[in-house]
C-alpha cells in the first residue's frame, strides 16, 4: 500500500491514541520525526524507545536526542541474549488497552514482540510493526520466521519500496504494507541547493600552499561509523589507483574503532584525508559537506545517502550491496548519484574518474537529489506518511476510538 496524502481534521476529541516504539533508538537523527508526530492534529502518540544503543562500544554509538526530547519519551528497558531480545512492558501496553494503536519495532528476534502481537490477536487490539521489512531477497527458514511474524500483526510500515514489492512476491496483500520511507532532516534544514562552496587558502593552522591546491582539487566526503563492516579500504584502494595530480582530498566524518588503522591505511594510499571525527552539529555538517563534490558510501548504504541528498551533494554507492538498507533507492544512478559495482575498487575509481571530470553533472544531480528528498525523506513527509498509513489501518478494522483522559 503506498499510502495516499489525505488532507483531512479531526476533532481534538477524536484523536486516535498511539503507543508509538521508536525505530532504533531514540538518536539525534529521529528528534525531527518525533517532534512532528508529538505535535500532531490527527494522532495521540505516547513515545517509549531506547535512549541510545548502548550494547554498542563507545566509540560506536549514535548520539542520543536532546534533554528536551527524552522528556517526552518514556524509556524502554530491555534484555539479551545474544540477538534474542525481550522489551520490557511491550506486552503488557497492548493487554492495557489504553491506546487505539501499537506500533513496535519489528525485529524478528525481539521475543516480546512475539508476545505483543499475540496478546493483540487475543484482544482484538490493533498492533502494527514498524521497521525495514525486507532489506534483501529471502528464503528457507528465515523467510518462514518473518512471514511467521508479520502474520500475527495488523499492519506493516516500511522503509522502501523495494520492502513492499518482496513483501508482496512473498504473498503479503497489498493493504497490509504501508511505505512510509524514512527521514533525518526537517524541510526547513534541507540545503536551498548544490553544495558548491570551496575551501579558502590560507585559513587558520594550514599552509598557504596546501590550501590554494585543496581548493582546485575535488573533495570526496564519507560519513558514517568507522567498522570493519563498512569497507572504507575500498576507496583508499579505488583512490590510489587514480593519478595523483587528479586525486580528489577525502574528508572522513565518523568514528568507530578501525578509525586509527584506516588513518594509517589511507596515510600509505598517499590519499589526502582529514579524519574529523563524529559530527552532529548541523551548521558544521553544512560547512563540512559544502565542501564536497561528491558523497561516497562504502559498503551497506543506509541514513548516510539521505543527509548527502538533503545537504546538497549527490552520492556515489554500492549497487546491489545486500548490506544496504532502504535509503538506497534515493540514489539513482545518472539522476542522484552513481552506482558502482558492490566491493570493486576499480569499479569504483573509474565512476569517480568521471565525476570529477564533470562538474556540471555533479551540480544537475545535486539538484535532483534534493527533490527526492523533499518528495518523500523529509521528516514531515515521513511523519504524515505514517500518520496515514496508522489511520488506514485502524479505519480498515473499524477500531473504536479512545481519547485521553487527563
């Protein structure tokens, strides 16, 4: 079901009244979307989520919200073993009968949301599950489990297209999949357009020299976590390869723990790149990125693809890597970015040989991937997506509605 945009009021009386899990965690990247869906018209929603992935080292976990938001989020306890996961009061909510709608996360593995669902179908409650879906083809044992899983609920809301139409090859019916796609980024922090400010020569703490020959030569940037997951060898590799004197300067935002083994690695490739570390700060991500030709993704594309868009720079990734996740189809090769073949240094080098060798290319695809991403990966387009698709839902099963008592 790709959800329509109804433009619709409802009564403050009549708001449907939401138990809302936050997918995956309650970061910095989700505080747009939570905002807008604790400020809605049409829905009540009461927020429970993990503060931060916290089972995760240090070096590799994602920022929480702000104080403010936390506030409004009530904080969800969890055990583990291994990937079997229990979240405390999951199953209780849905026996409570409190809310119209419970929307939890839709992890396989979480063993209490087995339970949550089971208690909905007991109950009658409207239970739904939000997350991926399907990221990659499945079959055996695994594709089993997961249509096990989603059986049980009233609905799907998922990340991408790609998740709806395997879904619906796997025999789901079409209304039971919502696309609601995914969001990092407000409209009003979106870039006005292609990001094509330069460095200035001579700033503060760096040769003369050095700056003039930064700012004739192109600029790659790569954000995300520094893990062996990600694969960022593969662009020292694809760089190395390129002549020197047309060797685009690399600008690395993240951390992670294969951060001082990839300084060294890109130090060896003679590769020019500034590891800056983990940024969060918007106005300096700006700065950051409209330095940038280009965006490249290394490995499993993910939220790094639609902070690119959304600031301005088109995106270079992996086609077909089967580690990426939805945000994936923001990237169109020829329109948005390019495409090169998964793990291929080669591969790699010749696409970036071919941007930096036209500009006027990079500039058209900016300008594309910003429309993309003010068509559907806006936290506004991703907090009325799912408004409609959790009314949908309710309205197909004739749910009564409950309304808060103060």
């Amino acid at each position: 079901m790709r959800v329509p945009r109804r433009r619709t009021s409802r009564d403050h009386g009549s708001r449907p009244r939401v138990h809302l899990v936050v997918q995956p965690t309650v970061s910095h990247y989700r505080e747009p979307l939570l905002r807008r869906l604790l400020a809605s018209t049409r829905l009540d929603v009461d927020l429970v989520g993990r503060y931060r992935n916290s089972e995760g080292s240090a070096a590799d976990r994602i920022q929480s919200a702000s104080p403010e938001l936390l506030e409004q989020v009530t904080p969800l306890r969890f055990l583990s073993w291994g990937e079997l996961w229990w979240e405390r009061g999951q199953v209780g909510a849905v026996l409570s009968g409190r809310h119209d709608a419970y929307v939890l996360a839709g992890r396989i593995y979480t063993l209490s949301a087995w339970a949550a669902l089971l208690a909905g179908r007991l109950t009658g409650r409207t239970v739904l599950l939000w997350g991926h879906g399907w990221k990659r083809p499945e079959d055996g044992l695994k594709r089993r489990l997961r249509l096990a899983f989603y059986a049980l609920c009233d609905g799907l809301l998922v990340y991408g297209d790609r998740a709806h139409d395997l879904g619906r090859s796997y025999g789901v019916a079409e209304e039971k999949i919502a696309v609601v796609y995914n969001s990092i980024y407000s409209e009003d922090q979106l870039a006005e357009g292609p990001a094509e400010e330069r460095p200035e020569p001579g700033h503060p703490g760096e040769d003369p020299a050095r700056g003039a020959e930064a700012a004739r030569r192109p600029t790659l940037i790569y954000s995300s976590r520094l893990t062996a997951r990600h694969r960022l060898d593969t662009l020292a590799e694809a760089l190395e390869m390129m002549p020197a004197r047309t060797r685009p300067r690399v600008l690395v935002v993240g951390d992670g723990v294969e951060r001082p083994r990839l300084e060294r690695r890109f130090a060896e490739a003679e590769v020019d790149a500034e590891f800056l570390g983990a940024v969060y700060d918007l106005p300096t991500l700006r700065r950051l990125y409209a330095q940038a030709d280009a965006a490249v993704s290394i490995g499993g594309a993910g939220l790094n693809v639609t902070q690119a868009l959304s600031l301005g720079v088109p995106v270079v990734a992996e086609d077909g890597n089967p580690d990426s996740s939805p945000e994936i189809e923001a990237v169109i090769d020829g329109e948005t970015g390019r495409l090169y073949r998964s793990g291929d240094p080669e591969s790699l080098r010749e696409v970036l040989q071919e941007l930096v060798e036209d500009p006027a290319g990079l500039r058209r695809m900016a300008r594309r991937g910003l429309e993309v991403v003010r068509e559907r990966y806006t936290a506004e387009r991703h907090a009325e997506a799912m408004e409609e698709a959790i009314l949908a839902f309710l309205d197909a099963r004739g749910a009564p509605r409950r309304t808060r008592i103060a």
